[in-house]
C-alpha cells in the first residue's frame, strides 16, 4: 500500500513525545524507538508543547492510540505530558 507524502498512516499506533535538550540522548533514543512504528518524534519545549506538534496532535490523534515520553520528568515535565494527553484526546480521556 502506498500513500502521499504528508498523508497520515492507516494504522499509527504510537507517538512519542520527547523534550528539553534538543539533540541529546533521548532524542536518539526515542527516534530509534519510534522509528519501527512509523510514528513521528515530536519534540516539547521546556513545560510546553510547541505549536507545530500541537497541530500535528490535533489533526492526528485518530492515528495513535499511545504516547511514548523519553526523559524524565526534568526533561520532559508532567506539564508537557498533560497537554500532549488533553490536546490528543481531551482532558481526562486518557490515563
């Protein structure tokens, strides 16, 4: 099966969301990880995720059913988590 470059997977069944430090290991890590599963590496910004990802998370989230995060919570604060989950599938949809 073929598809359009831009068009979304049929089946996209993880995303991940990675932060703080860009081009460090989690990065590489989460990008290995991800990279079987077609999914993308969507990168947040401190305690906040940038408009671009937020975008893609709206217009994708009937795709993915899982969002994978590297680092810890110094890298990737609760906050960032929480609005990646509440953008994807609305506040208190998801555990």
């Amino acid at each position: 099966m073929s598809r359009q470059r831009g068009e979304p997977c049929p089946i996209l069944r993880r995303v991940c969301a990675v932060g703080g430090d860009r081009g460090r290991v989690h990065e590489l890590s989460g990008g290995a990880h991800i990279g079987p599963y077609g999914g993308p590496l969507l990168l947040a910004d401190g305690a906040n995720i940038p408009p671009a990802e937020v975008t893609w998370l709206q217009g994708h989230s009937a795709f993915f059913n899982t969002i994978d995060v590297f680092g810890g919570t110094k890298v990737v604060p609760q906050a960032a988590v929480t609005q990646a989950a509440n953008t994807a599938w609305g506040a208190g949809n998801w555990s």
